[in-house]
C-alpha cells in the first residue's frame, strides 16, 4: 500500500467514527396514538416543533385542515358524527399536488 492509499484510508475512517458514534445518541420520535370517542378524536405523543394537520376520510373523500403546533405532543379535535366509516389522521405538513404528500404521526 502506498502512502497515497494509506492517507485515504486514514481519512475514511476519521470522518466515518464520529459518524458511527453520533449514530449512537440519536433515537425515534415516539409512536403517537390516536382514539375516537363519540365526537372527539384524541391524539398523544405527536411531535413537538412541527405543523399538524388533521385529515378525515369518509365516503365523501378526505379533507383536511391546519391544527397549529402542539407543546406536549397531544392535541384533542372535536368532529361532526361519522356518516359511515370514517378515518381521522394527523399528519405532517403537506405538499405535492392538493397536498396529497405527507407523514401520518397518529391514524385512527
């Protein structure tokens, strides 16, 4: 091996370590939950720090709107009663077409 090859070497490591050992430290938002009761959805452990939005699906299509930003990761929403089978999601900032791109934290 050259000095060429091993300076390389040497580099790779030196930046992959710090790299591997920050890994380390880092851990997952916790999972969120979510539950319907009557006319009430109640979602815990959404993330801190981030835009919720709140989407329904029913037998009519989904929408949605902007719920804010939460401090202790729960967020309680009041809904019109379902007519038929219905889904509640909160979800990430939206993007793409009509906002059809996003993240679900918490679906029920």
């Amino acid at each position: 091996m050259n000095r060429s090859s091993i300076a390389l070497v040497a580099l790779v490591v030196a930046v992959a370590v710090p790299s591997v050992a920050d890994a380390s430290h880092w851990k997952p938002a916790p999972t969120a939950h979510c539950a319907v009761s009557g006319s009430t959805v109640t979602a815990v452990g959404l993330p801190t720090g981030q835009v919720i939005n709140f989407m329904v699906t029913d037998s009519s299509g989904t929408s949605g709107w902007v719920l804010g930003f939460t401090n202790d990761g729960t967020w309680v929403v009041t809904v019109p009663p379902a007519n038929g089978p219905t889904t509640y999601q909160f979800v990430s900032r939206t993007s793409g077409p009509n906002g059809s791109k996003y993240t679900v934290f918490a679906g029920c």
